[in-house]
C-alpha cells in the first residue's frame, strides 16, 4: 500500500534511500522537489535517475485536503473546513501580523481530553492526524499566500486535539517544518500547546529543538482546574510544574502559561493572586484570553479583564491580553467544524 509522501522528514528519508542502497543526500534532493519546487509529480524530480523516481512511485502518493469551506474575517483572519480523505472535517486558521502570517493547525479529529470550556472536546477524538495531514495544512495555506507574494512565516499547534496525545506525528511535523530544505520555518517561529501530559513534557525537554511550548492552564489551582479540565485529575499543577521547572532546566526557555478569563468563575482578583503564587519566580508570562463563547460559559467583561491583566503586571508578573481575531466568524477552535457536522 503506498504512504503519504509528506509523511516523512528528512531524517526518515535519508534512512529510506540508505536501505534501497542509495546516498542519503538524495533525501535532500527529494525534500528541495517537495518544498522548494513543490513538484506534485515524480516525474518532474529531473536530478533523480528513472529507476529511483519509480521506486517513489511505486511506494508514495502526493495527497491533498480539500477546501470544504473558508471563512474570512474583517480582520483578515482565515478559517479553512479541510475534509480529510476519509471524509473527516478539521479546521486550520491563518491569521495576519505585524510580524508577518502564522498558521493554527490542527492535530487530532476531535478531542479526549474534556476540558469543560472548549468547543474541540465536544465532538470525541476519532483518530490521530498523520504527519502528513498536518503538514498539508501548513503547505496548502502557503501555496496559497505564495500567490500573493507572501508566505506563513510562523505556526501554533493550538488546533483541534491536544498535541502531545499525538506526540510522534506532531514532532515528525516539526522537523518538516523547520527544516531549511522543507517549509524552512525558525524554531522560535513554532509554539507546540499541551493542556499538561506531564510525561510528554519530560520527553520535549530532550529535543534538540528551540520550540516554544506554551501551557493551557486557565485555573490557579487544583480544586478549580480538576472540575474544569479532567488532565488535572491525572496530573496536579504541582507534577505539572514540576516537569515544567525540568523544561526550563533543560531548554532555559520560556513558558507561556495561557489563561481564558470566564465569567465569574476564574476572572477575580483572588484567583489573579493565587496565578501570581504559582507561576512567581519561573520564566514565564501570561497570555490572558478573552472567551470565544460556545453557550457555556459567558467572557469576563473588559473591566475586568484589565483589573486582572493590572493585577498580574503590579505583582511582577509579565502578561499580554491576547488580541482577538476572527471574531466575526466562527472564533472558537472547533467551532466552524462543529457547525458543519450537526
């Protein structure tokens, strides 16, 4: 059965060609055809000899997604309904910078980990994304803005899924990505969320790369965060933190600690203070987060907002209030994807 050519690193190519008794820079050749040229046809891999471009052929397809929907904001924000070829629907949004375009990219149809608030939970995961199908949502939006004379310059693994219960694939995906001969994106151009899978932590520690990792924490403490998010019935803010202080430890770098103010529940100045006990002494920030409402839950109001945003600066904590983009359409991770599936 043939494999998705975009599977693969480079890394995992170079083992390929080695075990058919070829050179191992053909997988740099191989990786400039798929990335650089962005051939769609093994035949149009010209520096490669007849025998190899039929054993490709023998062995990978190019795959696709196809554009289910595409909704486009004031802002200029994009959100894409990809269907998958099993005929699963995943959103990817491209959002525009000061800094230039970053994409969202989804890693799982749908999602076990049940945090309460959160549209993506909803709908229970039904499978893992290959590396392939998430590097094609990063590819496919900068076919794209390549027309234009732009291209996707930074990328969140924020999307539908929780990243490190998908670990092998996402991670193959970042070695395409930041691969100087594939998508050629920066290491500190790539942030990787986890809402806490403690042992996957640890394991990121070890990479020999720079990726920014980023926490979904929403709540100051155990009782709130195990009602609200079923991981901190596994894992408690303290083994949390722990394997965050090793990330640190290991990488000395920093931790985004992303925190959506709900109304009445989570937004008071108590619960800022006890943020500020939490994460005080750790090379961190906040990126506070204004609720994209899915019925549930209502977002705090912006005096609020701001009361708690003070209350974290005063007390020495840096923090940012998240800008909000593509309100206008449907904002909520999940939420387009949703829509389309009732």
């Amino acid at each position: 059965m043939k494999d998705n050519i975009y599977n693969y690193s480079r890394t995992s190519f170079e083992d390929y060609f080695l075990n058919i008794g070829s050179p191992k820079f053909r997988a740099t050749q191989l990786f400039e055809a798929l990335y650089k040229q962005r051939i769609r046809e093994f035949s149009e891999i010209t520096n490669f000899k007849k025998e190899f471009r039929i054993k490709l052929e023998e062995n990978y397809y190019f795959g696709d997604l196809e554009i289910e929907k595409e909704q486009i904001s004031e802002d200029g924000t994009r959100k894409y309904l990809f269907r998958l070829e099993d005929g699963i629907l995943i959103e990817t949004v491209l959002m525009k910078h000061n800094y230039g375009y970053s994409v969202c990219v989804t890693t799982q149809a749908g999602c076990n980990m049940g945090c309460a608030f959160c549209a993506s939970g909803l709908i229970k995961k039904k499978r893992n994304l290959s590396t392939a199908e998430i590097v094609l949502q990063v590819l496919k939006i900068d076919n794209s803005l390549r027309k234009e004379g732009n291209r996707v310059s930074h990328v969140v693994v924020m999307g539908i899924g929780e990243p490190f219960d998908n670990y092998e694939n996402v991670i193959e995906f970042i070695k395409v990505i930041n691969d100087d001969k594939g998508l050629e994106i920066g290491s500190r151009h790539i942030t990787i969320s986890t809402c806490g899978i403690v042992p996957k932590i640890y394991q990121f520690s070890e990479l020999p790369l720079q990726i920014n990792l980023a926490v979904s924490l929403h709540f100051p403490n155990d009782e709130m965060r195990s009602r609200y998010m079923k991981i901190n019935k596994k894992y408690s803010l303290a083994e949390l933190f722990k394997a965050l202080r090793y990330y640190y430890q290991k990488t000395n770098r920093r931790i985004t600690f992303e925190y959506i103010l709900l109304a009445g529940i989570n937004d008071s100045l108590e619960n800022a203070k006890e943020l500020v006990e939490l994460v005080r002494g750790m090379n961190a920030y906040i990126n506070l987060i204004p609720y994209n409402e899915t019925g549930l839950f209502k977002r705090s109001d912006e005096k609020t907002r701001r009361a708690f945003f003070d209350y974290l600066m005063k007390n020495g904590i840096n923090a940012i209030m998240r800008k909000e983009q593509g309100h206008d359409i449907d904002a909520a991770c999940g939420q387009l994807r949703l829509k389309e599936m009732q």
